[in-house]
C-alpha cells in the first residue's frame, strides 16, 4: 500500500464510526415502523407517525431499502479504505447536504408552530430522520471536499 493509500485508508477510517452510527438509526426508522403496525407497545409511535403520508407506505420502504444499500455500499468503502476523495463530489454533496439539513430544520419550525395543523410540517419523526440522511451527506461531502486534492 502506498502512503496516499495509507493516509486514504486512515482518513476514511475516521469518518466509518459516524456513518455506521448514521445508518443505525435509519435502520431503526425502518425497522420501528412496521414493527409499530405489529404491535401496541407504548415504547414505539403509533405506525401513522413514522411518515408524513406523501408516499404510499409499501413504496416508502423499498425506497428506504435502496437509501440503507447505497449508505452501506458507501459505509462499507469508507471502513475498507477504498473510498477516495474528489473535492467537487464533496462540493456537491456539501451542498445538497447543507440544503437538505436546512430544509428539515425549516420544517420541523414550521410543524412546531405555524403550520402545526398540516401532516407534512407536523410529523416530527420523519423529519428527525431526514435529519440523519443529510448529516450522511455532510460527513460524505466533508469527507471529500477536505481531503480531495485541490483542482487546478
């Protein structure tokens, strides 16, 4: 292994731990929803709560499972070390992240207060984790942009 793979390999290694924690929570998500549709158990929200009703739930999940494959294909390289910074695919994804991250904070605001009557606004849990895929984009994105090489 080279030295730029090597400091590569470490880099990446750094960001895997947060990633990982990342993809947990989403699994949760994924998992707590159906499971709530299950069962009646004061630990879990009702099954309605988990999403704000824009899709119809069966395609939600399979969306869902193609978001937890691409987090962990790409969880998997950082931890592997076969993940290697470009700056302007971290430029990108610094900025849908950052507009994402925002976004959800405008509407979790919203839902608290003004539009607290309408579901999308007033549905807290998906918006925590919509919170938690862009923080995904944003450790990806920083990822790149600050370890890629500068372009001329």
């Amino acid at each position: 292994m080279s030295t730029e793979q090597t400091m590569t390999f470490n880099l990446s290694r750094r960001y895997a731990p947060w990633l990982w924690l990342l993809i947990g929570l989403f699994v949760f998500r994924v998992i707590a929803q159906p499971l709530a549709l299950l069962t009646n158990t004061k630990f879990l929200p009702p099954f309605e709560s988990w999403h704000s009703g824009v899709l119809p739930y069966p395609a939600l999940f399979v969306i869902q499972i193609l978001i937890l494959a691409w987090l962990t294909y790409t969880a998997r390289r950082f931890t592997t070390g076969t993940i290697f910074p470009h700056r302007r695919s971290g430029t990108l994804m610094l900025i849908l992240g950052v507009t994402y991250f925002a976004t959800m904070l405008v509407r979790f605001a919203l839902g608290a207060t003004l539009l607290a009557e309408q579901r999308w606004f007033a549905s807290p849990l998906p918006t925590f984790f919509h919170l938690v895929l862009a923080s995904f984009l944003l450790l990806y994105g920083h990822f790149h942009f600050r370890h890629g090489p500068k372009e001329s």
